[in-house]
C-alpha cells in the first residue's frame, strides 16, 4: 500500500469544527471564568468608588491612579509567570527595598551614573532571580523555601547597610521616571510615565505568553511530569521565569523610588500584594491555568478595593487582613471554576477515536496566558 493511502491530503481532511457561538459569547463565555470576572470585578469597583467619590470619575484622577498602580500591576505580572509555572516567588519586597537602596545610594546627584547603576540593577535582578531558580529547579529545594531565604537574606543586608534609615538621593531625572510624564494632554492633563511603562511590559507579558515559552510554562505547571517528557526543558524553563519575576520587582523598584523616596521600607509586603493580585486575577495557585493580563487586572481591582474602602472611611490597618481574605476566597473559587471547566463533556460516542490525545494542547486563551 503506497503511503499516500496512509496519509491523507490536505483536501481529504475534515474541515475544523467552527465555533458554535458569536463574539458576544465568547466574550460572555470568558468572563465567566475566573480570568475573566476579575474585569468584571474591576468595573463593579470602579462604580461604587466613584459612587463614594465623585472626583475620582475625572479622567485625569482616573489616569494618576493607574500610574500609582503601575508599579504593583508590573510586580503581579512578573509574580504571574512564577505561579503559573507551578511555584513561589516570596523575595520580591525584599529585591524591590534593595533596587531602591541601591539606586538611592550609587546614583546620588551624578546623572552620569544612571544608566551604569540601572544596568548594574538589572543584573543584580537577573543574578537574584537565577539563584532563586537554580535552588528550585537544581537542588530541589520547594520554591517557597528558597525565596524566603532569599527575602531574610537581602533584608538582612539591607539593614546592616543602611541601619534601618532612610539613605541616599538619586538625582531628581532619575526619579523623574516614577513621577514625572507628558503634561498638557487634552483631557487627562498628564500621562503619567509609570502607565506607559505599565502597558509596555503588559504587551510584552502577553506576547510572550503566546509564544512557545509561555505554552510551556503553563504546561509544565499543569503537568510537570508531561512537560519534561515532552522535551522540555523544565530547569531553564522555571529559571526563567524567576528571572523575570526579579525583573519585574527591579522595575517596580525604579519607579518606586520616583514618589516613594530611598527607605530601606519601601517594597515591605509588596511579595504578598502581588501574590493577592495574581490570585485575585483568577490564576490557580499550584499553576497550570490564569491568564497574565488579568493577574494586572486583579491588582487594579486590589487597589479599587482599597480606595474604596478608604472612601468609606475604613482604616488602612485592615489591608492586611482583606488582602488575607481575599486570598483564601479567590484560591476556593478559582480552583473549583477551573477544575469544573477541565471536566470532560459527556458525549454519546464512547469510541477509543473520540478521547483526546494525552499529548492534546490546551485550548488557545481557555487556560492558558493568552489573555
């Protein structure tokens, strides 16, 4: 039998099965999953502060907001690539207090040192990450383990460097990137430099999320044991992702230090806040299902929530223990939403031909980062 009876044509093959509902529901079929409810969340919270607070519907206080938000937003989004690979990034206050220290420090009022110290940041980010990786991913070590000796570790260095105190100044261009923007825009006045960074590394997160990198990652997150027989490579793969979320607090760091000054504080609790946003997003704790914009989308909604509670004349010493409760209500729901969504439909063919593929991809933007 000649091989072209085996292997049939392109034009013999059975057309892909189309979709079965219009664009309004897909759109209402992907909010209603754990990714996509948090948008809905964050409409929900945008009226009732506005309710609450009349000045906040202005376009221009609705802009600063979100530039005060950016440095949280791009923390979750590096927390994200962590989580949905399975693991714990805890070190991220810890990296962000020390970018600051450091920025504050070795930049002072020489605006020739700015960009050397940033690419020094950069690599100080990149050699933490690695370490965190490594430790995971080569010695075996739980990841929670790894960098939470990574948090005492730079904690306790910076305190030794700086004896708990505020330190340094960098030179005012440099804090310019955390503060400053293009003023005189029509309507909002300003846009703010940290929202523009924030859509940058949005768009970038959710490019890479739909490349083969971000496919592994939340395959290997789902089923480690499956990514590595499928060839990758699960070391280099997690690492990577502890890169980038080392990364992303660097990034926060610098704009940090624009508006929250040189304090060895600055970035204390900021791991948790992340991790609150990411799950608040929808993505599942233990990896394997989330979309990386809505991790963004949840700490916009984590910051609502506190602005509005603000409003309300709430004290700001129960932020930790919403951000606990929330934590807790949003690991239930999103395990239960996702789970139910993996279960097989129940079809009246029971052939050997029917069942998936073990091998079979997760569907494009259901489960996966593509969002």
């Amino acid at each position: 039998m000649s091989t072209s009876t085996l292997v049939p044509g392109r034009a013999d093959r059975a057309p892909l099965p189309a979709h079965d509902r219009g664009v309004a529901g897909r759109v209402a079929a992907a909010l209603a999953t754990p990714g996509g409810a948090v948008y809905v969340l964050v409409l929900v919270l945008l009226v009732a502060t506005i309710a609450a607070n009349p000045n906040f519907g202005d376009p221009g206080v609705l802009v600063r907001f979100l530039g005060r938000t950016a440095p949280i937003a791009i923390a979750a989004i590096g927390q994200y690539y962590v989580i949905v690979s399975g693991e714990f990034d805890l070190s991220m206050g810890a990296v962000v207090a020390a970018q600051v220290v450091m920025a504050g420090n070795l930049i002072g009022d020489d605006e020739s040192r700015i960009l050397p110290v940033m690419a020094l940041m950069i690599g100080v980010g990149v050699l933490i990450g690695l370490l965190n990786g490594l430790g995971t991913t080569l010695l075996g070590v739980p990841s929670f383990i790894v960098t939470l000796g990574m948090m005492l570790a730079l904690g306790g260095l910076i305190d030794h460097l700086t004896g708990g105190a505020a330190t340094g100044n960098p030179a005012d261009s440099f804090r310019e990137i955390g503060r400053g923007g293009f003023e005189d825009v029509p309507v909002v006045e300003v846009i703010p430099y940290p929202l523009l960074i924030l859509l940058a590394v949005a768009a970038l997160a959710s490019w890479s999320m739909r490349r083969p990198f971000g496919r592994s990652l939340v395959a290997a997150g789902d089923n480690p044991a499956a990514a590595r027989v499928s060839g990758s490579s699960l070391w280099w793969l997690k690492t990577r992702a502890f890169i980038i979320s080392s990364l992303s607090a660097t990034l926060a760091g610098i704009i940090l230090v624009g508006y929250a000054g040189v304090h060895p504080s600055v970035g204390q609790g900021y791991e948790f806040t992340a991790i609150t946003a990411v799950v608040l997003g929808g993505v599942l704790l233990g990896g394997g299902r989330g979309w990386v914009l809505s991790a963004a989308a949840g700490a916009v909604a984590l910051e609502l929530l506190f602005v509005l509670l603000t409003a309300y004349g709430i004290e700001s010493t129960w932020r930790d223990t919403v951000q606990g409760l929330i934590i807790i209500a949003a690991v239930a729901v999103a395990a239960r939403a996702w789970t139910h969504r993996r279960r097989p439909r129940r079809t009246t063919s029971t052939s050997r031909d029917a069942r998936p593929h073990p091998t079979q991809l997760p569907t494009q933007g259901t489960t996966t980062g593509d969002n």
